[in-house]
C-alpha cells in the first residue's frame, strides 16, 4: 500500500479536514463517501441527518454503493441508535439486515400507517419472524398451563367412550399392562366430561399507547395460542382514545399486531365501557386490563367503572406490563385505587402469563400467586 492510500485511508478515517492533521485532499467519489459517513459520525444533531445533509433515502443509497452489506448494516443500527433514525425501517433493505426483536415489530407498528407498500411485505415478514419465534417459545406451555387449569375443574371417572382421555387413562392404568396380551386393562378410565362450547371468558383489553409497545406484541402472540384452546372464549380489544375489537383477527398474530396502531392518547373509560358491554358471564369471565394506567379520558368515570365490574363478578387484573423488562412506569393514584377494590395490580414478564392465566381460571388468589412468584404487586 502506498503512503498516499494510506493517508486517504486515514484522512476518511478521521473525519473532517481540520480535525484530521493529514493534510490529505479528497476528489471524487471519496468526497461524497466522506459526506455519507460526516453525516452519521460527526453530527452532534439529532432526530435526523440535518437539512444541509442529503436526506434519509439518498443517504442509504450511498453508503449501499460505498460499503459492503455487513458495513452498511453496522452502519444502519449505528443510524438509529445515534439520531433516532427510525425512518430507515421504512427501507425494505434496512428492514432485510437489521437482527428482529419484539421492539423492532413495536417500532414497525408505530409506523404502521406510512409504510410505503414496497416495503410492506418485507416488514410482515420480519414480523411473522418474531411472531413464529415466540409462539414457538410460548405456545406450548400456556396451552398446558390453562388446558390443565381448566381440564382439572371437569375431570370425571367414569367418562361415556368418547368422553375418554386416552393419554390420561393409559397413562393411569399402565400397571396393569397383560404382557401376553400385549395390552392394558383400562380398569380406572379417566375423561374430561361433555365437551361445552367455552369453560371460561377471558377479554384481553389492551392499551396501544406507544410506551405499551412489547406488551402488546406479547399480548397478540397469547392471545392467538388462548383462542386455540376450546374451553376459553376469547376477545381481544385494543384502545387509545378509541376502542377497537379484534377478536376476529387473533387467530392470525401477524394481522392482529398490524392492525395496532401505537401511539395516541388513552380513554381507559372507553375501554372498561366497552368490555363491559361485551361480558355476558361475569362470574366467568376474566379480564386482563393491560395498561400503565395513565389516563387521558375521564378518571373519576373510569374508576367507577372499574368498581362496577368487580361488583358484578368480573375477575379483574391489572398489568402495568407485560414485557422482559418487568419494570414499568404507570400511574400510582390509579394503582393504588385499582388495588383498593381488591385488584391484583403488577407487571408480569411473558414467562410468568401461561401461570397467571391457569391460576386466574382456577380462581386462586391471584394476590398471593404474584408474591410467591416475587411479582411486584401494587398494595
């Protein structure tokens, strides 16, 4: 190499002219390369590139035609993270390199509405990403959790023959296996009883507020493997200053998270007064109120609304989070009140719903479950 590459090298490594003591000049294609990467790395602006630098879209032309894919994604996550870039998800190839996480699919359902459509179909297959990993994670164990909670309540032993639970009655009776025969006695045979159209009601009733992002990701994927299990009847309702019913849409995650708008206002009001227009089984039903409960409808309304569901037998929850983090800001006058009329008020990390779910169905105390489980639980 010789010195002159090297001093170009340096002085594009360095950055501006006065700052890099090489003297070097630049021509050419390196001015612009060297305008591309001043507007990531030498910009004390934020929320942008700053009007003197070329826009978003041109300056993701020119670091793909400067730099390597691996460069250019490095480069991408430097963007967002440095000036909050989140116009770039609306590339389909910023979209194609970055790592899908649970809040990069809260981001792109904040941007839902202005994703251009060349770039729709790469953002909702960078969802169903996420969407099938968890639901690969967290699937099987709420099923078993509430399959189980629910199952236990109507367990019978002396089922008619298609009220059977092979599984359960082989697995009962394996000491009785006739190795001559090779088969087994069924002498204790166990079933589920006659098959009821739902057991329990379960309404998820989700604030979309933009701070509510990873808990509503979560929500979505619980809520389609709860409405796979015959004995829950289940609704799933989305609210900010409005309320919008997506029950028919929980079957498939994907579309139920797109038509989730983040951001806006809260009417808690609203959404109480709709779920209970929606509850025809009270003493059935559990309602899972997911929200940091910071009010911008009417709080004295929505506070009697909440007593007047608890008095007509609602199981009520309070989650002021359902994400990793465990660890939300929410409203405390509203917890506080919220726990008055005997509502367990916490946050609940996604590990911790399948358990949740099975011990509200089997009518614990949800209370008490949430300190065992080192919940931190609003009192």
């Amino acid at each position: 190499m010789s010195d002159t590459e090297r001093l170009r090298r340096w002085r594009l490594v360095l950055g501006s002219a006065e700052n890099d003591g090489t003297g070097m000049p630049l021509s050419g294609t390196d001015v612009q390369l060297d305008g591309s990467l001043n507007a990531l790395y030498d910009s004390d602006r934020k929320g942008g590139l700053g009007a003197s630098s070329p826009n978003v879209a041109r300056w993701l032309g020119d670091i793909r035609t400067f730099f390597p894919s691996s460069v250019v994604q490095v480069m991408q996550q430097d963007a967002l993270k440095r000036l909050n870039l989140t116009q770039m998800l609306l590339e389909k190839e910023m979209l194609e390199n970055v790592e899908p996480d649970v809040h990069l699919v809260a981001t792109l359902m904040s941007l839902g509405r202005v994703i251009p459509d060349k770039t729709k179909d790469t953002a909702r297959l960078v969802v169903r990403r996420v969407v099938e990993e968890l639901m690969r994670r967290l699937a099987q164990p709420t099923q078993q959790a509430i399959a189980g909670a629910l199952n236990r309540s109507v367990r019978n032993r002396r089922p008619r023959y298609n009220e059977i639970n092979w599984h359960a009655t082989i697995q009962k009776n394996l000491k009785h296996y006739q190795p001559d025969h090779r088969t087994i006695i069924p002498e204790t045979r166990i079933g589920h009883g006659r098959k009821r159209s739902a057991l329990k009601d379960v309404v998820l009733c989700l604030d979309q507020s933009g701070s509510m992002g990873a808990s509503v990701v979560y929500s979505g994927i619980f809520g389609a493997v709860m409405a796979s299990i015959p004995a829950v009847n289940l609704r799933m309702i989305v609210f900010d200053t409005a309320v919008a019913d997506l029950t028919e849409q929980v079957t498939d995650p994907v579309e139920l998270l797109f038509g989730v708008q983040l951001g806006g206002g809260t009417d808690i009001h609203l959404a109480l007064r709709y779920c209970g227009g929606v509850i025809t089984r009270p003493a059935d039903t559990v309602l899972v109120l997911i929200t940091d409960l910071y009010e911008g409808g009417d709080e004295g309304k929505m506070r009697v609304k909440a007593a007047e569901l608890v008095a007509a037998g609602v199981q009520l929850i309070v989650l002021l989070a359902l994400d990793d983090s465990g660890a939300p800001s929410y409203d405390n006058g509203n917890a506080e009140y919220f726990a008055s009329l005997g509502v367990p008020v916490f946050a609940c990390t996604p590990d911790k719903f399948p358990e949740l779910m099975a011990a509200a169905l089997s009518k614990q105390d949800i209370a008490q479950w949430a300190a065992r489980e080192d919940l931190v639980l609003k009192k």
